[in-house]
C-alpha cells in the first residue's frame, strides 16, 4: 500500500511538472508570436495608438518577456540595414516603454539605458569622422540624424519619467555615469537638444542630472535648415507610443502596471537656469505630448480602430501559435 501511495504521488508530482514545463513552452511560444505581430504589422502602423498595450501587459507578467522586447526594439535601433524610420519607431516605442512601465525595475532601465546612449556616442563619433574626412562640419539634419535625435530624445524622456528611481542611493553610480555619458552627447556637435521636445528638453533640465542650461539658452538662437537633405521638414515627427490609452475597459486593466506623469513636489524641484522664454513644463505641457487627447477623438472611432487592430493581430496571433503546435 505504501508503494501504491509513493508511486501515486511520484505520477502527481510527474504529472505537475509536466504541466509546469507545457505552460513554460506555451507562454515562450506566445511570447514569440506576440514580438512577430509587433514587429511585422504593429511597428509598421503609423502611429498606432492600442495594439500595443498587448505586448505592454504580457510584458509585464515576465521579466524575460521584458528583456526580449527591449532587445527586438534595440537591436533595430543598432542596426544600419533596417530604414531609418523603423528605427526611429523602435527608439520611440523603447522610450516611451520604459517610461510608463511602472514594472520595470532599475536594474533594466539602466541597462537599456547604457545601450542607447552607447550607440548614440558611437554614431556622434563617426558622424564627426565623416565630416573631418570631407573637410566639412556635421550637418544637424533630422534625415541623417533622425535615429541619433530620437534615441537621445528618449533617455531624456525615460529620465523624466524615472526620476525617482535614479534618486536613490542605490543609484547613484548609475545616475553619475549615465550624466556623464548624456553630458558628452548633448554638448557634441550634432546638439541633439535643439531636435528634442521642448517639454522634455525643459523638465531634463530641472532634474539637474548634467549641466545644460546655458546650452539650450544658445539654442534659442541657433538657427537650423527648415527642410532636410530630402526636403521633408528638419524635426522629429513626437510620437510617444505608449501615452494614455484611450479606451475605457483597456485602460482600466492597464492602470495597475502604467506609471502617469507625477510632476515632483515645488519645494525639491531645482531652480532651472532656462532663459525666461522657455518656461517651465507643466502637467498639461507634458500630457500634450499624448498622442490623442481625449477630446480630439471620438470614442466610437477609436473603438473601430481598435476592433480592426484587434482582429488583425488576433489572426496572426493564432497562426503564429498554430505553426509551433501550441494552439
């Protein structure tokens, strides 16, 4: 009897394991999908406003998920091959991830962190290269620098975001390097602060991480071509992915997990040394930067598009599940 009872529990013990490894390999192959769908149908949408927050939850549900969708967007952002707008995008929607990920820990946004301002100092480096080697001075051309203005663009708007989490003593270190490593960037000769939001720009300031007052008080009278080197416009197209979500039921499962913007307290802000025609951000300037304010888009129109974006990637969701046997 003993022996039957052992040889039970050891099947049960069996049977659980079994299961645990079987729902390991289901989430790895739903993981999989979902970065598929993101990265051949969502990143490809302009300015898609919903979908997203798909990835957003799963995300937060593992921290490996986290790590694989930081390093899809970064990996494309490194990557010279892929279009200079996809890149862009990627930059965009790694920043903005960071930012309103209220799960993400230190220890991640560090890193990532680390990664696109290394490549940022690597791209600064060998734009000064080819100017010196055609005798002539960098160009500050969101065509030929629009990833470059966009990466940096987004570690200041995580930094803003996180600041509490880079105020600690635990932080410190890392605070200090990555101040050096922004100093560097933003003082080099692409000057990345004159491309980047001006709400952005004005709240890094007052966070005091590294110096640049006097800075973005030249660029005031820095002048700019107003077209690029392809004749678009000679900006950053603001797109910041992962702004409020706009429909009700979505939103309400996603506000545990998303961080909103929290202006620090007056008495611990620092004094900004911005000149007096550049103010101070606000919660208002900083919420303009959502990409759909609530009052400029019906709720019924926004319900379609979410239908349709729904019902697309639910497909390829599906399929991708099919062909690794797992749905």
């Amino acid at each position: 009897e003993g022996a039957g009872e052992g040889a039970r529990a050891s099947a049960t013990g069996d049977s659980a394991m079994g299961d645990e490894a079987e729902g390991a390999a289901d989430a790895e192959a739903l993981q999989a999908a979902l970065l598929t769908a993101f990265h051949s149908s969502i990143l490809s949408t302009y300015k898609c406003r919903s979908t997203q927050f798909l990835l957003f939850l799963a995300c937060s549900f593992d921290d490996a998920f986290t790590d694989a969708f930081l390093d899809l967007l970064l990996t494309q952002v490194e990557n010279g091959r892929v279009h200079g707008e996809a890149r862009v995008a990627c930059s965009a929607y790694a920043g903005s991830f960071l930012a309103r990920a209220a799960f993400v820990g230190i220890g991640t946004l560090v890193r990532a962190l680390h990664r696109m301002l290394a490549w940022a100092a690597e791209h600064q480096l060998l734009a000064q290269a080819r100017a010196a080697a055609s005798g002539g001075a960098v160009r500050l051309d969101a065509h030929l620098h629009g990833v470059f203005y966009s990466v940096v663009q987004s570690a200041l708007y995580v930094l803003c975001y996180k600041s509490a989490a880079f105020r600690g003593a635990e932080a410190a270190a890392a605070r200090a390097s990555i101040g050096e490593r922004l100093h560097a960037l933003i003082h080099g000769p692409l000057n990345p602060l004159k491309f980047c939001h001006d709400d952005v720009v004005a709240e890094f300031e007052q966070l005091g991480i590294c110096e640049c007052a006097q800075l973005i008080s030249a660029n005031e009278l820095t002048v700019v071509t107003s077209r690029d080197c392809c004749g678009g416009e000679n900006r950053l197209d603001d797109f910041f992915p992962f702004d409020p979500l706009q429909l009700k039921a979505a939103a309400a499962a996603v506000a545990p997990l998303f961080q909103q913007w929290t202006p620090r307290e007056h008495d611990t802000q620092r004094e900004s040394n911005l000149s007096e025609h550049s103010g101070t951000p606000s919660v208002a300037s900083f919420y303009a930067m959502s990409l759909t304010p609530p009052s400029l888009t019906p709720k019924d129109e926004l319900d379609a598009l979410a239908h349709r974006r729904f019902a697309e990637h639910s497909a390829l969701v599906h399929s991708a599940l099919a062909a690794a046997g797992r749905y």
